[in-house]
C-alpha cells in the first residue's frame, strides 16, 4: 500500500533551534509539495518540486525556510532558526505529472503530516 | 464521514462576467472552510479562509460565504478575467482530529 511518509510525526523544539522535517514521496512519483496549516491561515503552499528540481517556493518564508530534494526518494524541509510563529502542522504531499499534464487533486496524496510546537 | 461536492464540475464563461461556484458539505460541525486554485501541474494557492463563526470573507474581486446551518459555502468572482481559468477547490476542516476533507474541484475557464 504506497502512502506518502513523514518524520517525524511531532516535534518539540526550543525557539532558536534548527528543525528538519523529512518526506518520502510515492515510488514513482515526480511532484513533491510541502504545505503548512495553522489554525488561523489554514492550509497554504511552502513550495513544491518536480523531478527534484524546485519550481516554486514563494510561500516560504526565505530567510529561514529551505527545501531539498537530495534524491528521489527524499524530500527535505528545513527551519532555522524556529520561531514560535512557525508552530504548525507541515504536510508533504506527492503526485505524479506526465509531460503536459497536470497534478489533479486526487493524485496528490497527502503525508500524515508533521506536528512541530516552537517554544 | 464529511462528504464534500462541488458543482459545477466545469463552467466556461466569457471574460467580464460575475460567476458563482458552489461548495456543500454534509456535516456541519467543521471549524473552518478554505477556498484554494491549483493551476495545471502546481500546488494548492490558498484564497479566502472562513472560520466557522464567520458569515464570509473577501479578498480583491473574490467573496466567499459560508452557511453551516444548511452546509454550503459559494465563491463569487466577480468581473471574471483570463487568469482566472484554474481549478477551484473548497476544503472544510473538521472539529476532531486535523483532518481536511476536499472537495472535487471546479474546472474554470475564462475565455477572453
């Protein structure tokens, strides 16, 4: 049963420490997305890749937020320093494009998610 | 378990025109309803968030409603533009547990 995966699945940290959150993308696919959802700004796009390549990140905050994608297999995100504004829960979610297609809803399936509480 | 629709599936309408989408929702006991656009092969763009207690919200030429009572929700777009053909998706976001439930989208396409 292919299913998207996170590490880890909650995380307590202390404000100014370095946060890496972990994603494993369905065998196969070539789209990874990396969403944030809070309370009050619900669910939003941080960025996506496609053939590990990223495409867009521009609902990332720069200046402490990166993505990776060492492999195919792996997707990254990084926080550092945390703050406590970025508790929140962080979806990856994975899809498969074909050339000229597009990544419909219903194949893009969401990970379980991260937990992570900045102190 | 939350059963979320929208309809239509598909609108094509010409450029200038005010446009409705729809969004229904089978239990209404959800804590907010967020309305997104996907464009072809991107990920989900957040538009307008409505937390439960709220009758609507707007951003720009875009309104959102919510009606929990009778669970539905509509987007209005009014004065329609090009840039506006994507994919409209509502998502209600349910009091227990952190699960999301989407709905089936809605195909729009603004001809100019």
């Amino acid at each position: 049963d292919a299913r998207v995966t996170q590490t880890p699945r909650h995380k307590v940290t202390e404000m100014g420490q370095e946060v890496t959150m972990r994603c494993q993308p369905i065998l196969g696919h070539n789209t990874v997305f990396w969403y944030r959802q809070t309370m009050m700004q619900g669910l939003e796009l941080l960025a996506y890749f496609r053939n590990r390549a990223p495409l867009d990140d521009s609902g990332m905050p720069k200046d402490r937020f990166s993505a990776e994608m060492p492999d195919a297999t792996l997707a990254t995100l990084k926080i550092q320093p945390s703050e406590p504004r970025d508790s929140a829960v962080y979806f990856c979610a994975s899809g498969l494009v074909r050339d000229g297609g597009a990544v419909l809803l219903n194949e893009q399936f969401f990970g379980p998610g991260t937990r992570l509480t900045v102190l | 378990k939350q059963e979320v629709t929208q309809i239509p599936a598909a609108l094509s309408v010409p450029e200038g025109e005010n446009l409705v989408l729809n969004c229904s929702f089978t239990d209404s006991a959800i804590y907010n309803l967020q309305w997104f656009r996907q464009d072809p092969g991107k990920g989900l763009t957040s538009l307008l968030l409505i937390q439960s207690s709220q009758r609507e919200q707007t951003s720009g030429r875009l309104n959102a409603s919510l009606d929990k009572s009778s669970g539905r929700s509509t987007l209005y777009i009014a004065a329609s533009q090009p840039g506006d053909s994507a994919t409209y998706l509502c998502a209600v976001r349910v009091r227990t547990g952190n699960q999301f439930y989407f709905g089936t989208g809605t195909s729009l396409t603004v001809i100019p």
